[in-house]
C-alpha cells in the first residue's frame, strides 16, 4: 500500500514533532498560542488578497468551540501534486508547504507567520476543508493532522456543484495540546479590525455564534490613514494627517501619520500586514530619514542657528503618531519573537520614499513643516532642562550628608537585609517608627499627594522634595528607562516597602509611588525589589480564643464560617494601630503578608496614572474609588 511509503512516515513525524512540541511553532500553549491558530488560518487568506484574488474573509467562533474561516479566493489547489496526492493534502500535512504553492508577490510568511495550515491542523482534534472551484466542491478531513477522508485516485472527491470559488477551513484546537481553548473574542476581533486597516480593498466579517452576539463588519478603505486617526482619537492634533508611498527595490512602502499636542511617540511597524512589534529596517529608514529631512529644514528655516546641535530624533518625532507599512517580497523575521524586520532593503526603500514623498509635501506645506518643527523646539528644550536638573541633583547628591530629616534609617549597613518602608501620612509614619525592627528596617514617611510623574517633566519631578528623599535614600540614583545613572549594586535596601491606607488615597499614592518607579527605576521592579504592604482589614475578638488579624474579606468570609460569636474592629488607616499591632500585622516579616510588583503591576499603574490624568475629574474619582478596596484585596 502506498500508504506506508517514505513520504508519509515523513509526514507522520513532521506532525509528532509538532504535537511534541507545539511551542515551538506557535509560540505558546496558552491563549496567546491558541488564538494564533487563527491568525495563521487567516493569513492564508491575506496572501489570496495581496495575490489579488480575494476580497472577503469571514471568521466565525463556533458554539462548539471550533472556528470557521472562509474567504472568496480561487480555492486552495486540490489538482494531483507529488506522488499521486492532492496538492491540498501536501498543503495541510507537510511542514513549511507554503513556498513550493505561493507564486504570490507578496506572502505573510517567516518566523512565527507562515509555519502554516500543517501545523493549525497538527495540533487540531479536527480539521475540515471545503474547496470550492472549476464548479465542484472538495472536502478533506482530518483529526490530529492525519487524513480521515479517502482519496479517489489520489484526488479529493467531489461533493456537489458550485459556481462559487472559494475556501473554507473548520477546526476545533486539540485538549489534549492547549491548557486554555477558548478563543479570546476580543484579541480576535482586534486582529482582524488591524487587518482590515492594512489591506483597505479586503472586508473582514466577524461572528462570535458562542455568546450570540451581532455580527461585525471590519472594512477600512481609508487604510492606515484611518489606522492613524484612530490612534489619535481624542488627541489635540498638531498637523493633519500626512500620508505618503511609493516604490522601490520591489518594496512598497506606504506611511501615515500625524503630531498630537501630547509628548508621547507611537510608531507601529508593518510588514506584509504583520505587525512588526520588534521594529527592524523599515523603522530605522523612515526614522533615520525623518530626522535628516527636518534637521535640514530648521537650519533652511534658521529654527537651528549654526552653533545649534541638531535635533535628536526623539525631538523629531516628539507627539507622532505613525504607521509604517511595507509589502516586502521575501521578508526576513529576526529577534526573540520573530518580529522585527531584518532586510536591509527595506531600511533604504523606506527611507527614499520618506525622502523624496515628505520634501514635495513640505515645501508645499510650510505651516505643517513648522508647526512639527515647533514641537521639536519644545522636546529640545525639555530635555535640556531635564539634563541640567538631572545634573545638579546628582552632584549635590555626591556631597549632602543625608539632607533629608525625616528618614529614619535602619543600623545595619548590609543592604542585601535591609528594608525601607515608605508610609504615607505622618502619625502612621511615627508609629511604624516606634514599632519597627530598628536594626534591620527604615521608615521614610512621606507626606500628602506626591507628584504626578507620569505627565510632569523631569525638572519638576526631582524638584519634588518626597521624591527626592526618596532617591536620596535608596542611593542608586535614577534615570529615565533604563539609563546608565541608574546603579542598582548601591542601592541600600533589599526591599522597598510600600505602605499605605487601604482608601481611595492610599490607593492613589501607591499607583503615584508604582508610576515613579516604573519610570525613573524599572529596574527596582524588574529585579523584584518592590513591594506593597499589605495591613489587615480588620480585627476579629472572638468570646473564646486568640484574636485574628483578617487581611481581607474572603478572609472575613471563612472567619464567619468558623465563629458565630465575636467583635469585629474596622482599621481605617494605619494610624488607628499601635505600634504592637502595626508591628505584628504589617512589619514583622515572621507574620506580614507582601505582594511583590511585577512589572507589569508597575506597567499598568503607569497607564492607570496617565489615565487618570486626563482633564475629566468626575470618572477619575469614580475609578479610584471603585479600584481602591481592589487593589489592596489582591496585594
Ligand atoms: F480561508 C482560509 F483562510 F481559511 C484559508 C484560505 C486557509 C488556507 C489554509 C488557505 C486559504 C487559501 C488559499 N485561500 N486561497 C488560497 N489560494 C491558493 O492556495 C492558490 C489558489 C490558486 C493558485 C493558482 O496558482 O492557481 C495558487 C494558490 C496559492
């Protein structure tokens, strides 16, 4: 029997070396993982697009937990291929197929992209093909990978008339292979609204049949100029939206964006409609050719006098928002996850189309050309500012004798025992003073709402005197991300701890505290040196038996279960202990509960700070208030 020929034994073990090791190909087991099952399906479909045979792609999640995708392309070839099989057999039975099928010009392959239908079909307990053209429907079947359907001949068998064309593919991701199989409705849709933004002439339709909701329609014909606008949706702008493209070295290039009065610069990076998120050539073309143009321009305009430096590209780009997009006939995908665009081709297709597209817009849009120019006098001057600050505080910082007289710091001068609590308010800070181990621990209170780091500009952050004591105290100085005056192997503490009143202030204070860290020292964070206090609730005084310190009210929940009979006190803030009960409940490492941040706890502390900042004062009190008993219950 053919069946036991070379080719399928290769077969078979393509597919168990997938199902050995599904991360392999897809990147993870979790819901990351699975949702790319159907990001690879759906790429499939984008190449039929950029091919130009496709316009309409439909994905469906099934109430039994499968998904359907379809779309209106010629059909995958179902004619006979290699040794008497279908070519649609090849295509979902052998690894990196792809290539040997794709004439296209353009194909969303490489790296984690492209590793292809045979590896979706691997790790599927099903998998269903319909392929409608030449007036017939096919269909094939499979179940972990392995064929389930007889062939005629070698050749799918016919299953009805068409005068459609078109694919179908249904499946249903392996229990046995993912800890999670349910498709995250909202990553799903947000991919294919991306989609559709990248490849205006495609419409994409989303049905989620699982929880019955209303079908969606993602059609974008602005392209990334809608992309653009978008991203700035409730942004001042500063310039209209610019987009320009063009065509060199067989590469695409199309580019879209706008300045916002903000100081943030987003750039997304495409390449053949992947999101590039580890940046790569195309990025540093337009960046490295954005800068050289508007250089150029402020010494034209005398904005840059001779004696001037340049601007930094950071300057430049100061409140931009862009999309960059490539179509690149044969992209290479490098770094740790695959994502980043290694062809050096496209770094000077890209930059000669910035070149060329941006001076013919600007010498016919001097207000434009100005008005960004403007932004990058601001940015220059910041960072000046900043860098004196900066400057200044170090070098005073060389020669103060512990300024700062409110620290009251721990004997031993083994950092890697010690630990600094930061309390809020003043009468909590004098009782943590009297209640702590005074060998090991330091109290650094500080005082009222200390400043927004998130929006204020360098100088006025360090002008702040909490923030000050604060990196006065620790010793390891700071920078923004992760700069080089940052020296964490003088940092004096193992841990730093923060403390605060479980309320809407408390709660405030601790995201202001994460925001400063996250920004001026993520290392602290990243190598796990920051902590949250976490003090109890309450205080239970049962008729018989030892009192009970309750941190929370599931913890409240099961003391209920167990006493009938008892006295709860209520703390409202840290001041209301004693130094024994703030001693025994919060400081003693014996019997205290800390939550380590992660940085991702720092990361949205920063988003949570930027948020709230907006000019709207109402719904920000309301989210204090609803997240504040939150975010002390999970410390
Ligand atoms: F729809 C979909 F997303 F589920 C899907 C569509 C999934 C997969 C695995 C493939 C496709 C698909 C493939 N849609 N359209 C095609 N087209 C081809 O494979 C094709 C058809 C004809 C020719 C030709 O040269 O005649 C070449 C190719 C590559």
């Amino acid at each position: 029997m053919s069946q036991y020929n070379a080719d399928s034994i290769m077969v078979l073990e393509g597919l168990e070396a997938v199902r050995r090791r599904p991360g392999m190909y897809i990147g993870s087991t979790g819901s990351r993982g699975l949702n790319h099952l159907i990001y690879e399906i759906v790429d499939n479909a984008v190449d039929e697009h950029l091919a130009g045979f496709c316009t309409e792609v439909r994905v469906v999640l099934e109430p039994d937990g499968s998904a359907l995708v379809e779309d209106n392309g010629r059909g995958i070839p179902v004619d006979m291929h290699q040794k008497g099989v279908s070519a649609e057999r090849v295509i979902f039975t052998t690894l990196h197929a792809g290539g040997k099928f794709d004439q296209n010009a353009y194909k969303v392959s490489g790296g984690l992209h492209g590793v292809g239908s045979s590896v979706v079909n691997a790790l599927s307990a099903w998998m269903k093909v319909q392929v409608k053209k030449d007036g017939k429907v096919y269909e094939d079947s499979y179940e972990k990978g392995i064929p389930s359907t007889e062939l005629k001949d070698g050749l799918l068998p016919a299953v009805g008339k068409t005068k459609e064309t078109g694919t179908v593919i249904r499946f249903l991701p392996d229990r046995e292979i993912f800890e999670q199989t349910r498709f995250r409705e909202e990553l799903v849709r947000e991919r294919l609204h991306e989609t559709a933004y990248l490849n205006p002439g495609l419409t994409l339709r989303f049905e989620n049949l699982r929880d019955g909701k209303e079908p969606e329609v993602f059609h974008e014909p602005e392209g990334i100029v809608g992309y653009v606008k978008r991203l700035n949706q409730g942004k001042e702008p500063v310039s209209e939206i610019i987009s320009v493209r063009g065509r060199e070295e067989n590469i695409e290039t199309e580019i879209a964006f706008q300045f916002h009065s903000g100081f943030e610069e987003l750039i997304l990076g495409y390449c053949n409609s992947i999101h590039t998120a580890e940046g790569g050539t195309h990025l540093t073309g337009f960046k490295g050719k954005f800068t050289a143009l508007m250089n150029t321009y402020a010494r034209e305009l005398g904005i840059l006098k001779e004696k001037d430096d340049n601007f930094t590209g950071a300057d430049t780009r100061c409140g931009m928002t862009a999309v960059v997009s490539v179509r690149h006939p044969d992209p290479m995908f490098e770094g740790q996850t695959k994502t980043k665009l290694g062809n050096a081709d496209a770094s000077r297709a890209v930059a000669a189309v910035t070149g060329e597209e941006l001076t013919l817009y600007f010498d016919k849009n001097l207000d434009t050309l100005k008005a960004i120019l403007g932004k990058a006098e601001t940015s220059a001057k910041i960072r000046k500012t900043e860098m004196k600050a900066k400057n200044s505080l170090l070098s005073r910082q060389k020669f103060s004798f512990d300024a700062n007289g409110k620290l009251a710091n721990c004997e031993s001068r083994d950092p890697s025992k010690n630990e600094i609590f930061i309390v809020e308010g003043n009468s909590a800070g004098g009782s943590a003073k009297s209640a702590r181990d005074r060998k090991y621990q330091a109290i650094l209170p500080i005082r009222g709402k200390i400043l927004n780091v998130e929006k204020a500009s360098m100088d006025k952050v360090l002008a702040n005197a909490e923030i000050k004591s604060m990196i006065q105290a620790f010793g390891c100085g700071f920078s923004e991300g992760y700069g080089n005056d940052f020296d964490i192997s003088k940092l004096k503490y193992d841990k730093i701890i923060i403390m605060t009143d479980a309320d809407v202030d408390g709660a405030h204070i601790s995201t202001l505290l994460l925001t400063f860290f996250y920004r001026f020292m993520p290392e602290l964070i990243a190598q796990g040196h920051v902590y949250l206090a976490t003090p109890p609730l309450y205080k239970a005084i049962p008729k018989k038996g030892p009192e009970e310190y309750l941190y929370d009210d599931q913890a409240l929940l099961q003391y209920r279960k167990r006493h009938k009979n008892f006295i709860l006190q209520r703390y409202k803030g840290l001041g209301e202990m004693d130094a024994q009960q703030l001693w025994e409940t919060t400081l003693n490492p014996e019997t205290r509960l800390l939550k380590r941040i992660e940085i991702e706890d720092a990361a949205g502390a920063a988003a949570v700070t930027e948020m709230l900042m907006g000019s709207d004062v109402g719904p920000r009190r309301q989210f204090i208030h609803d997240h504040a008993r939150e975010a002390q219950i999970d410390a």
